[in-house]
C-alpha cells in the first residue's frame, strides 16, 4: 500500500497509527502501558525521520516527569526509543494492574 505517496501538505501532518502494548513489571506491581507509533507521510517541519513512537504514561514522576518516545526510520525503530526508556526509568503512579 503506497498511501505515504499520496499529494499532501506537510503542514497536515498525515500519518498512519499503529498501537502497541507492553507490561512492565516492578517490585510495587505490574502497570500497563500503550504505546502508539505514527508514520507520517513526509517527516513533520523540523524533523528529517517519519515514525514517532509515544507512550501513553509518564515515567519518573517523582523526579523529573518524562513522556517516553522515540523517533526512527522505521516503526520497530521508533518502538524500541520509546520501550528503552519505560523500561530505563521507574513507573510512579497508580495505574497497577
């Protein structure tokens, strides 16, 4: 499927979704996490790659808040940005499952 070719305007930021999922586990207990990876169609003003991946919980609440994401050339790229980080830094809140 070529839609990433399709006439677009980089100011429309068009991207295909894909969601993830990831369980970390930590003495406190075990805490889901979402992750969703865009692929844009052209790389957003000011950035050169196309797949930004996000989580949908802070980590390190306690310290210094911080959003895991990453950027990549391709979607396992991307994930594996934003996986380093969850699993780098502790889960502070109380989403526990």
């Amino acid at each position: 499927m070529e839609w990433h070719l399709t006439k677009t305007d980089r100011s429309e930021e068009l991207a295909r979704l894909s969601f993830f999922s990831m369980t970390k586990c930590q003495p406190e207990g075990k805490v889901s996490f979402q992750i969703t990876v865009k692929e844009y169609a052209m790389p957003p003003a000011g950035q050169r790659l196309r797949f930004f991946a996000t989580a949908d919980k802070q980590v390190n609440q306690s310290i210094a808040p911080l959003l895991p994401s990453g950027w990549g050339d391709s979607v396992w790229e991307a994930l594996e940005g934003c996986l380093r980080l969850i699993r780098q830094f502790p889960y502070e809140g109380e989403d526990w499952i």
